[in-house]
C-alpha cells in the first residue's frame, strides 16, 4: 500500500497583495512546510503569491475577493473541489467572505474548519452580525489577543473550549537591533533629512483618522524643545485626511518639527531612529503589531490605553500608555520619557524587547497554530 500523503491545510484570504493578515498567511504557511504538512493557500492573487510558492506551499487562484452571495457560492464549490482531490484536511478562513465560501466547504467535505479573528469588525448595517458572525463559527476559533477572545464571547457567545489565544509574532530574525547595518539607519535619515542630536518621535501607521495622527500633531503643539515627529505610513486611496493634517501642520507652525514622511520599507531601521515611538489609535486595535516590533527593536513606546497594546504595553516596565484621543495626555509622556537619562530608557527598551522575545515572536505564533491544526486531524 502506498503511504498515505502528508496531512494538508488550506488558508483562505481575499487576495495576497500586503498587509498583517497577509504576513500572517505566509508566517503559516512557512511553519506548515517546515513541518512536514501540506500548506494549500486559496486567494485572487497578488505580489506575495510568488514569495508564498518560494516557501514550498501551493498556490490557488480564486475570486475570493468577491462579496456576492453567487460569487461566495461558486467559490465555496470550488472549495470543495479542491479540498476533495488533495485530500484536505483543515480550512483555516482569514476573512469573512472567503470564510463563508470556506464553511460551505467544509460542511460539505467534512473538513475542519478553523478561522482567526483578526478585529472587532463595524457592525452600523443591518445584518452585519450575522454576516460577521462566521469568523466565530469555526471549530477553533483563533482570537490574536484576549481583547479579541473576550469579544468573541460577548459578541458572539463563542464557547471557551473553541476559543484559541495566539497572539501576534514580530520576527525576530528582522526586528533586531544587532542585525541592522548602521548605512541602513544613515540612509534614512539622509532621505527624510533628519538632522543628528534632535530628539525623534515617530508614529508608524497607514495615515488614517482612527490612527492617531491628529492627536500627536496637537501633542507636538503642547511639547517645548526641539523633538521632532515622524509620522510614518502612507494615504492609501484615500489622501483626503493626510491633506487635513498637513494643513494643520501649517496652521499649528509646525512644519520643521513634524514630518509625513510615507512608506518605510526598512522598518527596522527606521524605528532605531525614534527615541520614542507612539501608538496613538482612538479605537481599540485588535492587537497592535507596531507596538510589539517597537519594543523589539528595544524603542520605549507610548500606545493608547485600550484594545491590544493593553496586553503588550505594562505599564512603566515595558512602555507606557495614555488616554485614547487626549493630546495633552501624550504630551506629557513624551516629554517625560525624553526626560529621562539615555540610561534609563536604554533599560526600559530592553525590558520591552524581552518581554517580546518570550512572548509575541513569529516562531511562537507558528507553533501555536500548528498545535491547533494537530488538535482537528
């Protein structure tokens, strides 16, 4: 008799263009590989399908971007087409309308099916509930924080036994400071001409309202000195706020003190320009990945006192929060933090990376879904 094929696991997500539910896709993928399983990866496609198939996993092409109550019902045919000729054993759904298409599929192949609730997800139309009520209706449900965990129960009274708390990994391997060629730091700071010996403030997320930014530009207004603020990130489709701010600059005379300097590809080395970098969203993160690559680039970090960076940012020993939305409040912790002596924020820096390194790296986020992969074959 032939042996029978290693166990196999098909994510499914809209497409594989960019983003952290993206970066999380292939994370798996990788430590499926690595394992010995078959990892299966169903989107529509994008610049990350090349960089998935390098690891070892299998690419298939599907519209799983589309909304339509037809679209997600073809493609969860073609679903269980795919999951009948290999032998499938897990469908792991990363979002909602490729997750319907997914538990179709499953229900009609007897697969498992596992998704990860990635946010707390708008719920202002009707029938919104129902329709994100399928990210919690997988025989595990993986929640990226407790924040996560405890809406699912008040939400969607998700049974504890399926609920699975991983939380989100930085890799390690790229958010270290000893790795990171000092002409890579240089480089950046030629390109935003950052003038050397002024204290650094950086923000980095997309530039969108519920990001922050406004608050720290009136913080900025507040802080004596010479700090200055990076705000890092690009406008996407949508430049109408990133105007907004910049006209606010200028009417708060602020134009050589705080910067939109866009996308960073190199973010490890822009962060190891910041003396203190912010997290300042008005509404809950769902977990907050800025926050914990900051700490484990060994940056003292302020975040917003609510959603995940709770569980990332203790208060005084790995970072400090703040008042979601009052600028006065972050005013002050910058200037309290750039206050302190090189000393005692180099040891606040590296109390945050070890806290990072024992728990929110990529290689434990890996073993812990893998583990929940094991629990269904």
């Amino acid at each position: 008799m032939p042996a029978a094929p290693p166990p196999a696991v098909l994510q499914i997500l809209p497409s594989l263009v960019s983003g952290g539910v993206e970066r999380g896709t292939l994370e798996i993928a990788e430590a499926l590989v690595a394992a010995g399983f078959r990892a299966f990866v169903a989107s529509a496609g994008g610049p990350l399908v090349a960089p998935l198939e390098a690891l070892g996993a299998r690419h298939v092409t599907l519209p799983l971007a589309t909304k339509s109550p037809l679209g997600i019902w073809r493609n969860a045919a073609a679903l269980a087409d795919l999951v009948r000729a290999e032998g499938i054993g897990i469908l792991h759904a990363r979002s909602r309308a490729p997750a319907w298409s997914a538990l179709v599929a499953a229900r009609r192949t007897g697969a498992r099916f596992v998704t990860t609730y990635h946010g707390t997800y708008n719920e202002g139309l009707p029938g919104k509930r129902l329709y994100n009520s399928v990210m919690a209706r997988g025989d595990r449900v993986i929640a990226i924080s407790r924040f996560i965990a405890e809406h699912l129960r008040a939400r969607h009274g998700v049974a504890e036994d399926r609920v699975r708390v991983i939380l989100r990994g930085v890799d390690e391997r790229a958010f270290d400071p000893a790795r990171v060629d000092p002409a890579r730091i240089e480089a950046l700071r030629a390109a935003w001409d950052l003038p050397e010996g002024r204290p650094v403030v950086m923000l980095p997320a997309r530039v969108t309202r519920w990001k922050g930014q406004g608050v720290l530009v009136e913080a900025m207004a507040r802080l004596p000195g010479e700090p200055i603020a990076l705000l890092v990130g690009d406008a996407g489709a949508k430049p109408a706020f990133r105007d907004e701010l910049v006209a606010r600059i200028a009417a708060l005379g602020l134009r050589e003190r705080v910067r939109l300097v866009g996308h960073a590809a190199d973010m490890p080395a822009a962060l190891l320009l910041a003396d203190v970098v912010v997290h300042a969203s008005t509404d809950p993160e769902a977990f907050g990945r800025t926050v914990i690559e900051a700490q484990a680039m060994a940056r003292c970090v302020i975040a917003s006192d609510l959603g995940g960076p709770r569980e990332t940012v203790e208060e005084g020993t790995t970072g400090w929060r703040t008042p979601p939305g009052d600028a006065d409040a972050l005013a002050a912790a910058i200037g309290r933090v750039l206050a302190l002596p090189a000393e005692a924020r180099a040891a606040m820096g590296a109390a945050a990376r070890a806290w990072v390194l024992a728990n929110c790296t990529t290689a434990r986020m890996q073993a812990a879904t893998l583990a929940v992969y094991r629990e269904l074959l």
